[in-house]
C-alpha cells in the first residue's frame, strides 16, 4: 500500500469534501446543460475518492493512530 502523513490525509480528505460541497452548491443554480451532467461526473468521481480516503483513515484509527473522528474533518 502507498504511504501517506497523516496530515496530507487529512488536508486531503478536508480539501476534497470541501470541492464536492462548492460544485455541488455551482450545480444547484446550473439549468440542466452539458455543463451541468459533466460538473455532476466530476462530484461522484470526487466522491468516490472520498470514499478511498475515509476507509483509509477509519483504518488507521482502528489501529490505534490518534486521530479525531472522521466527522470532525467534514463539518
């Protein structure tokens, strides 16, 4: 498995939540367009990174890495 610090986790995981929160606020006063269908591929790809991300970090607090719950980060 690729190494990561636990702070680039975190940045990660916070950056990415963040994007996902900004186009899905732009898609939300988008007319249904091309535009619209491509910004809504790039949110479930985001997503599904995400989704990487969080497993890893849930791992890492399973075994034992001192960390705050995965909540914390995505307010």
């Amino acid at each position: 498995m690729v190494e990561i610090s636990t702070p680039a986790l975190m940045m990660s995981i916070q950056a990415i939540s963040q994007l996902i929160s900004e186009e899905e606020a732009t898609m939300d006063s988008m007319e249904e367009s091309e535009d619209l269908y491509e910004l809504a591929e790039s949110v479930e790809a985001f997503r599904k990174t995400l989704n990487e991300l969080r497993s890893v970090y849930e791992a890492a607090r399973r075994d034992g890495a001192d960390l705050p719950p995965y909540g914390n980060l995505v307010l």
